[in-house]
C-alpha cells in the first residue's frame, strides 16, 4: 500500500479519537498562530487536511462571523465528523473528501488558507504552497504548521527496523520532514511574503510506552495502516518490545514543529 492510500486508511480508522490525541496537539498549534492573523471582517477561511473540522470551527470562533469555512480532507469518515461536529455547533461550513495538495476551487476565492498537520505529509509541497497562494485573494494570509525534521527520528527507525525485519520492506514508511529552509522557499517560490515564522525541537522522555503508541497511531497512521489482517498487531507488539528493551532508561523522542504566517501581497 503506498502512503497515499495508507494516509486514507489511517485516518479513517482514527477519526473517532483523533480530537482526543492528534487534533489537541494540532489545535494549541493554531491557536497560537491565530491572534497573528489580520484580515477584514467576515472573511472567506479554507482549511487543507481539516481532519476533523476542529481547526476551521476554531477559526470560526476566533475571527467570525465568517463569510464562507470550506474544509478539504482525504479520508471520508474524517469529513463525516467534521460535519457532524460543525451541525451539533450550528456552524455554516462545507466540508468535502478530497486531496489537498490539489485544490479544485476558484483563484482568489479565500482570505484565510490554513494548513496545519498535512504539509509534512505531501508529496509535492512546492506545488501544493503554490495551490494555496492561487485561492487566496490578495492581502489574504496562509497559516502553515506541521511536524518539522528531525521529529520523531529515533521512533521512525525503530518503526522502519520492525517493518524492514517482519515485513521486508526496504522504504521508510514516513516521509522526509520538512526544514524551515524547505517551507522558507516554497513560500517564496508561491510568492508569499513570509510574516513569522516559529521553529521548536524538543527531546521528550516518554513516561508511558502503551500511550505514546496509541498516540503515534493516530499522528502517523502511516506505520500501521494498510497492513494484512493480524500483521498490524505484529508490529505493534515487536515495536512495544522493541522499547520495552530500553528500560530502566526512558525513550527519548525528539519533537519538532514549524509553523508560520505568509500574506499574498496586494500588488
């Protein structure tokens, strides 16, 4: 399965939960990035990998009464809750299964793109920051943040070690991480002049192994999605054992996170 595909898996099978884990952390994300944004009142906001809908319903909140929220996400049940969340809030929002590296709307039709936790999943990200200028209107923002290199590194090579020894698998089932350098050029190259930008890396003890996995399921879908019936449960018991092994001592995880704000300028 590739990790498209998987990505649909993974996300389907985690959108019950995603708000508890994934969708909080994502959230205290944007809501440091929003009080930055300034555009006029009732603006049109378009949400790329909305998940849930908890980020375009936060944006709702903060900057409305909006005038349009449109959210775009792959995974089908993803999009059922959001609109099921956005009905229960009396929230006007259309939400649609779709990829977000390739946005089928109107150039100019959005004051506010916001695109957080997706962009280190692309496969194209110049291309899909290009996407995002296309549909904002001049003088509209972009807010963009994702999980930056070297997050998560030393859990991706025990991941990559399991899968390489149990499944034979000789390819990473994540992507490259994105670096501030990276999301700096593909801003400028989709001619977005770049207003802040914010860069954390962070080594986290993990207290509680069991957690931390259900955790990474619903983060990274990828390393257990799309798996044979049983082959799932493999992987996560020889990953369990894998840092089992490291005790007394503690895993330590390094975090990284990049998030920013571009305007598209007026002339």
């Amino acid at each position: 399965m590739d990790m498209h595909a998987a990505l649909i898996d993974g996300y389907n099978r985690s959108a019950p939960v995603y708000d508890r884990t994934a969708g909080m952390i994502y959230l205290r994300n944007l809501q440091r990035l929003l009080p930055r944004v300034l555009i006029g009142p009732a603006p049109s906001v378009l949400d790329l990998g909305c998940g849930t809908g908890i980020n375009l319903l936060e944006a709702a909140s903060v900057l409305g009464p909006c005038h349009r929220l449109h959210g775009i996400d792959i995974a089908p049940r993803m999009i059922d809750e959001a609109r099921r969340k956005a009905a229960a809030a009396g929230v006007s929002a259309t939400f649609e299964v779709g990829d977000a590296q390739h946005v089928a709307l109107d150039d100019a039709s959005f004051d506010l793109v916001i695109c957080n936790g997706a962009y280190h999943w692309f496969s194209d990200r110049s291309r899909a920051v290009a996407d995002m200028s296309r549909v904002l209107r001049p003088g509209g923002q972009v807010i963009l943040a994702c999980v930056a290199d070297p997050g998560f590194q030393e859990w991706a090579r025990i991941v990559d070690d399991v899968r390489g020894r149990l499944l034979q698998e000789q390819r990473s089932c994540f992507p490259p991480l994105p670096t501030p350098a990276e999301m700096m050029e593909h801003l400028r190259h989709a001619g977005l002049s770049l207003e802040h930008l914010e860069y954390e890396v962070c080594p986290t003890a993990v207290p509680d192994n069991r957690a931390f996995l259900q955790t990474m399921a619903v983060i990274a879908p990828t390393w257990i999605a799309g798996l044979p019936a049983g082959r799932d449960r493999e992987v996560v018991t020889a990953v369990t054992e894998a840092l089992a092994r490291r005790a007394p001592d503690p895993f330590v995880v390094t975090t990284a996170g990049l998030g920013s704000i571009s305007r598209k300028p007026v002339s």
